[in-house]
C-alpha cells in the first residue's frame, strides 16, 4: 500500500515537472489614448516592458497603455506565472483619489481560488492583505493557475470593477490547444482577436482628476473594435480598417478563427460579417458539443464566441460585368448604437474582410 502511494506521488510530481511554466509580469500604468476623430482620452491599462513579457530593471521606462492590454497565450496544460506590479498612476491631477488606489487581476473565466482571482474583501482565512484590498502602489503579486480548458478568456482589474476596468485594465487572454492552428480540434488557417468594448470620455476625465463618477450618468461616446472606431476617412490611420489587428485578411478556400470578446457597462455588440456565415465552435472556454450557425452575434460583457468563417469563392454573386464578388465587405455591429461613436454615424466598431 505504501509502495503504491509513493508511487503515485512520483507519478503525480513528474506530471507536474513535465509542464511548461509560462511567466509573464504586467505592470499598471496610465496615459493617453487617441482616437480616430482626433480626440484624447485618459486611460488606465496593463502594459508589458517588452514583447516577452519579462521583467522591467528597476526605474525604466514603461510603455504607455493600449486598449485592450497586451493579449496574453499560453498552450492548455502550461503552468502560468502572472506577476501584476501596481507602478502607480503619473497622469491624475493633484488630488485626484485615484492616484493611490490599489488593483488586481482576475482572470474571467479560468474558475480560480480566492486566492489568485483578483477579487478584493472576499473573507476567507489566511489570504493575504494583497488579494483582501489588492495591490498597492509600488506592491506586487504572483498569480498561479494551470491552463486546464483551451479557449479564449479575459483578464482585468476587479477593484471598483466598473470604474477600473471601463478605464482600459483588460485584455484577452488565450489557451491554445495542443495542436497548432486547431482550435476544438478543428483547423484553421488564420485567426483574429477582435475585442469588443466601450468608454465614456467624460467618466475617464472625471476620474483622472477627482477619482469618482456617478456612474448612473454613464454615457458610453466611443463603442470600439479593438480599442479603434471606424472613420469614413479611410486614410486615418487610427482608424479600425488602418489596423492589421482588425482587418480580416484571407485567401479564397482558408478559413478564419475569430475570437469574439466583450467588455462594456451595457452595451450589448451583435458582430455581424456581411458576406459569411459563422460557425461556433466554442463559447466561453469551453468547446461546443454542436457547433452552430450563426450570421449576427449578440456579444455581451465578459462572453467569449469562438467561431469559423470558411471563406468561400462567391461563384453566384460575383458581378458579371464588373467582376466584383470576392475582395471586401464590410463587419459591424448590428445593435446600431454601437456604430454612433462621438455622435456621429457610421462611427464604432466596425472592419472588413479583405478577401485575396
Ligand atoms: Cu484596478
């Protein structure tokens, strides 16, 4: 009997030296960020010293935020390392309460315990005072998990949740399965991270220089495709369809994986590709027993949809004597509140299929 729980206990920790450990450090930060009308608007984000995520020498220098944070990606079965170091905030207004604030990281989706899902003043014995009230100012913390379940998940800030994260501290965070361009089980040959969020400018400034919002005077000005807004200047280079990110690119015959996200304060996105239909292979982590099809999808805050868009030859629509049929169209959001950034049509998030 002894022999068999030893045995099982080498077993067990041979397993777990097998696994690829995954380090990544984030760092909070603040600044500014553009917009395709020209405007600037005060955020709060995750930023990364350098593309490996690797950890920054003490006093450099770090980039400002983007929305959304830095994609992160792991393969299922990886050990995972996050480090989140609170680097303080340099752009608030002398004053401002937020200037001091704590934050953590919570990681929608991955089904963690207390002690690494970055929810604050959760009792529970023996946690210490950095998941009770969150990182402080100059203070860091190491999340662990495994990646168990391959899929597409978020991370963001869970303190004063809707203030923190609709100033910009989220981001995706992707498991990718044990094959190579599979997802589910299934090929592709392409895929793109198109995050779905909204701000309200007025909500950001507020905070930046006084800390507080009443937030039932939330009026969401910018419904964004990857932290971008479409502008019918088609040369700005703010634009969605200036952002390799957000242009779905493609061959006639591949097939495309588009990982849906969503962060908002209400809005409810229904992506909509004109031209194709979607197949969902896999909804919030988790694979689909019956894929389905779908031309317009509802992405509220926190869903994920994994889907696949076969992009086919268009041999009954091609015009016959223009020769139009394959190349662009046109994807956007069909709750037609979100194309009105800044009060303005056809503004928000919207992108193409630039077909080969
Ligand atoms: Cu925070």
């Amino acid at each position: 009997m002894r022999m068999l729980v030893a045995i099982a206990i080498l077993a067990a920790s041979a397993a777990q030296a097998a696994r690829p450990m995954k380090t990544f450090h984030l760092y909070v930060n603040d600044g500014e960020w553009e917009t395709a009308d020209g405007e600037k608007t005060y955020i709060v984000g995750y930023v990364r010293y350098n593309e490996k995520f690797e950890e920054a020498p003490a006093g450099a220098p770090l980039p400002p935020p983007t929305i959304p944070a830095p994609e992160i990606r792991v393969r299922v079965g990886d050990e995972v390392h996050v480090f989140l170091h609170n680097a303080g905030h340099h752009h608030t207004a002398q004053g401002s309460a937020f200037t001091n604030v704590t934050h953590t990281i919570h990681f929608h989706g991955m089904d963690l315990v207390q002690a690494f899902d970055g929810v604050p003043g959760v009792p529970a014995a023996g946690l210490p005072e950095r998941v009770l009230a969150g990182v402080s100012v100059g203070d860091s913390y190491e999340y662990k998990f495994v990646a168990e379940n391959e899929g597409t998940y978020e991370y963001h800030c869970h303190i004063d949740s809707s203030t923190h994260i609709l100033l910009g501290m989220y981001g995706a965070f992707i498991v990718e399965g044990k094959k190579p361009k599979t997802i589910y089980g299934h090929k592709y040959d392409r895929e793109y991270t198109l995050f779905f969020s909204e701000m309200d400018s007025a909500h950001n400034e507020a905070i930046r220089t006084r800390g507080d919002y009443d937030m039932l005077k939330w009026k969401t000005d910018y419904f964004m495709l990857n932290g971008r807004i479409f502008s019918d200047n088609l040369k700005n280079p703010l634009s969605t369809i200036a952002d390799p990110k957000s242009v779905i690119k493609a061959k006639d015959g591949e097939t495309v994986l588009l990982r849906l996200l969503g962060i908002a304060y209400s809005h409810v996105f229904a992506f909509h590709p004109h031209a194709y239909h979607m197949k969902v292979v896999g909804m919030d982590g988790r694979k689909l027993d019956s894929p389905y099809w779908k031309d317009t999808i509802p992405v509220a805050s926190g869903e994920r949809y994994d889907v696949l868009v076969p992009v086919i030859k268009k041999h009954n629509t091609v015009c016959l004597s223009c020769g139009f049929g394959n190349g662009i169209s046109i994807a956007h959001d069909h709750n037609l509140g979100g194309m009105v950034s800044t009060g303005k049509y056809p503004r928000g998030p919207l992108t193409i299929f630039a077909i080969e």
